[in-house]
C-alpha cells in the first residue's frame, strides 16, 4: 500500500529565505507525482507536476525534484513571500489511468514579513 | 484561471436534509471525475471516481447510497450527500484530469465547505 508522508508538519520562516519541503513515498512504482498549494477553506491548485521519467521541474521560484527509486520529492521555493503561506500537498499517482491519488499530509509554510 | 469549478463553496443544511454539489470542468471534457473528502487538518482522501454514462466506483468503506455521484455529461458531475447527518460535515473537493499528449494533469475545484446542524 502507498503511503506518503511529509515532513515538516509544519513551517515557520520570515520573508526571504530559502526553504525545502519534504515528500516521501513508500512505493516507487508511482506514474507521476505532483505538488499542490492549498489556501484555507481553498481548494487545491496544482504547483508543478513530474513525470515518472523526469527528476525536476520549475516553475518562477518553485523547484521540484524527483528521486524515484529512493522515494523522495523535495519541493524548494527561493525567495520566499509572506503570500506563500499556504498548506503544501505532494501527492503521487501509481497508473495512468483513473486518478489513483495517494495524498501526504502536507507542509504548513507561514512565511512572516 | 480555474479548469475545474465546484459549486457551492459553502452550504449549511439542517440534519437529514440532502445537498447536492457540482462539479464542472471548464475548457475540457472529463470522462472521468473525482470526489475527496478532507478532515480539518488532515489530507484528501479518495471517495469516489465519478463515470460519464455509467456507475460510479466507490472506495471501500464509502456509502454509496448516501453519497450519490451522477456524470450525466463530460463537464459535470455532481454529489449529492443525502440524509445528511453532522458527522458528514467536511470538505468536499472534486477534481478531473486533462490530457495533453501522453501527460495527464489533475485539476481541482475549489472544494465545497459542507455544515451538517
């Protein structure tokens, strides 16, 4: 069964700094893996999406990265901003059909200005 | 802008009154559409994969006679919780994928702030 874990829980960093968002899973066999911001009471909106044979993708500040054989996704944001703040998501997807979403508890960033 | 629209964003119901949520994909078609349910504090957890034209598949341990799915065309599906209780208050969120070329992307609604009183 896949599972998926992220550390940390939570995040507290003032405006500026560098961080790194942490994603684990325990099945490698994964189509893609995906990261997602979550405002309160929002829904989801899709960050950056990686392919299975891909390892990073960017997107502005956003960097993902991808090791699937250790079942690792680091999701590094430069430059932070207090309108980061936000709950972060991976999720990891095992077949390219149906949705099959394995979803990690996600990372509460607040970034203080 | 948004792919996917969910509606509504919030819904107040008295107990064992029924509600019904949509799911709209937007600039695409969706055979297939998705509903999760999220705690406070906690992830999205898969409930159900809505079906253009046919049954809905259910994750074990959903009802599916209390959470009817309906994907009566390719841009809409909906949910309706039926006899509602407070327990079956949460956050609902529906998603659907896009293709483009052999890439699929899931996009998600802004989620449906269900209160069961």
């Amino acid at each position: 069964k896949q599972e998926v874990t992220q550390i940390p829980a939570a995040l507290s960093v003032p405006e500026g700094e560098n961080l790194v968002l942490n994603c684990s899973f325990t099945d490698s066999a994964i189509y893609n893996l995906q990261w997602f911001r979550q405002d309160p009471g929002k829904g989801l909106t899709s960050l950056l999406l990686i392919q299975s044979s891909q390892r990073e993708q960017t997107s502005g500040r956003l960097n993902a990265s991808l090791d699937k054989s250790s079942g690792r996704s680091t999701l590094y944001i430069a430059a932070s901003q207090p309108g980061d703040s936000a709950t972060y998501l991976c999720a990891v997807r095992r077949q390219n059909y149906g949705q099959n979403f394995v979803f990690g508890p996600g990372t509460r960033l607040s970034v203080l200005p | 802008g948004a792919v996917v629209s969910q509606h509504p964003s919030r819904v107040i119901c008295k107990s064992g009154t029924s509600v019904k949520i949509e799911c709209r994909s937007l600039d695409f078609q969706a055979t297939t559409m998705f509903w999760y349910r999220q705690f406070p504090k906690q992830s999205l957890m898969l409930m159900a994969t809505s079906n253009e034209g046919s049954k809905a598949t259910y994750e074990q341990g959903v009802e599916k006679d209390k959470f009817l799915i309906n994907h009566a065309s390719l841009t809409l599906s909906t949910l309706t919780v039926t006899s509602a209780h407070p327990e079956d208050s949460s956050f609902y969120i529906c998603s659907a994928t896009r293709s483009t070329g052999q890439n699929t992307e899931a996009f998600f609604g802004q989620g449906t702030r269900l209160t069961v009183v």
